[in-house]
C-alpha cells in the first residue's frame, strides 16, 4: 500500500508541485480545491496519475472541512500538508494593490479572512484529520509559513531599507506558527511529527511576468522539501525550518 498525502491549495503554485511530485513518487494524493469545479491542472494530474483523488475544499469553511473528515474516516494520511493561505488580495503586479494591508489604510475586516484562512483553517484541518494521521506510517503534519513570520527578523529588504507590509499576513503567518507549535507539544505523545516551512522564494504563477532576483523554480524548492520531509522524524517535531531542513530564525 502506498502512502498517502493530503494537500491543500493543490491546484495552483506550490500545492501544485506538491502534488506532482508525490504522484510521480506513486503516493496516494488528496488534492483539495476551493474553485467550483475541478481546475484544469487537476484534472490533468488525475488523468495521469489514478491514485490523485481530487476534493473541493475552502479552509476558511469549517462545515467544509467536517464533510471531508467524513468522506476520509478511516483512511491513513502519513501526511497532511496544510499549503492553502492568503498572500493579498490583489494582484502582486499590481500598483496600490497591497493598500489594505498598509498601516495607514490598513482594512481590519480583512484581518477575518487572514486568520481564518492562514491560521483556524490549517488547525481546524488538523484536529479533523488527526486520528487519520495516527493511523499512518509516517505520522506529519507540515504547515507551509513564511519568513513573514518571523518576530526576531525585522521586515526589510535586501538593501537594508524597512518594509513594514502586509500586516494581516505576517501576523497570520506567525500565529500559523504559534498554533503548530502548540500542535507539536499536544501531539508529540501520539508520535506526530510536526513542522513549519518557510518555502524560501518560489517563482509561481502569481509572480508573473515580474523579474525577481533570487527565486527558485517550484521544480526546486519543492524538491528540497519533499526530501527534507522525508527525513523528518520525531525530534524534529516544532521546528521552523528552511526548504532544505535548516531552521528559519523565528
């Protein structure tokens, strides 16, 4: 029997590659959604691979997330990989497009949907999936962060200058890690392992057509953590780390 990884965001960008690479490695993968219908990318890895079970999921929709425990009572998932999360919401091209979350204009109903998408949906996700994962081999649950999280880096740029943005997202990021880590502790008894990556920059769709130095492809990045997944074990359980198993400053 193969394992089983659950992703979530699986259809676009990081979850995406995720996904490929498990089902090229011949795993069982659950790759969730949140769009209407099954997205082409979807699609098309279900065709080529027929151990990818596609599911529709909103994170931010605990409803949704109970249904999904029901449909997978019983069934193994050696790892359950929160990826879903909110960046902004606007295009990242796009001039003024980050306003709301910019002290001075900052949108606090917006706030809401960060903390229920980045945060309650990957716990909530969890402590529905959690006897699903004790019943596997592996025993993961791996939280995508973001460097954004980290409270002992000041947010600047590589020239040195300040960048004091995206409140509701660095918040929801270091509260994301606060709530894994909380998660580790009550789990460790049981023998799940659980961690946090910060993906390092990854050259997705949402980039576009924008020239920035220093990203990796999702080829890449991905690889990196899949392999440093693969050598994660107990002791490891609570740790904040990079694509290549080193520990982020958190």
């Amino acid at each position: 029997m193969s394992d089983t990884v659950l992703i979530t965001g699986a259809n676009q960008g990081i979850g995406l590659e995720f996904a490929r690479q498990y089902a090229a490695r011949g795993w069982t993968v659950i790759a969730t959604h949140r769009r209407a219908s099954t997205p082409d990318s979807l699609a098309q890895l279900a065709e080529d691979h027929s151990q990818v079970r596609v599911e529709r999921l909103d994170v931010s929709n605990a409803d949704a997330i109970d249904d999904l425990g029901a449909r997978l009572k019983g069934m193994p998932i050696d790892i359950l990989l929160n990826n879903a999360g909110m960046v902004r919401t606007d295009p990242l091209d796009e001039p003024d497009g980050n306003s709301n979350q910019l002290f001075g204009s900052l949108d606090y109903k917006l706030l809401d949907d960060f903390i229920h998408t980045n945060v309650a949906g990957p716990l909530k996700l969890s402590e529905t999936l959690v006897d699903n994962v004790r019943a596997s081999r592996q025993k993961k649950i791996v939280a995508i962060s973001s460097a954004a999280a980290a409270i002992t880096v000041p947010p600047f740029m590589p020239n040195g200058s300040p960048v004091p943005d995206h409140y509701w997202y660095r918040i929801s990021k270091t509260a994301l890690n606060s709530a894994m880590r909380l998660l580790s502790a009550q789990l460790k008894d049981d023998g799940v392992t659980v961690v946090m990556f910060h993906p390092g920059g990854v050259r997705v769709e949402s980039f576009g057509d924008l020239d920035v130095p220093g990203l990796e492809s999702p080829e890449e990045a991905i690889g990196k953590m899949v392999r440093t997944i693969d050598g994660l074990t107990l002791a490891d359980s609570g740790r904040f780390l990079e694509n290549d198993g080193r520990d982020h400053p958190w």
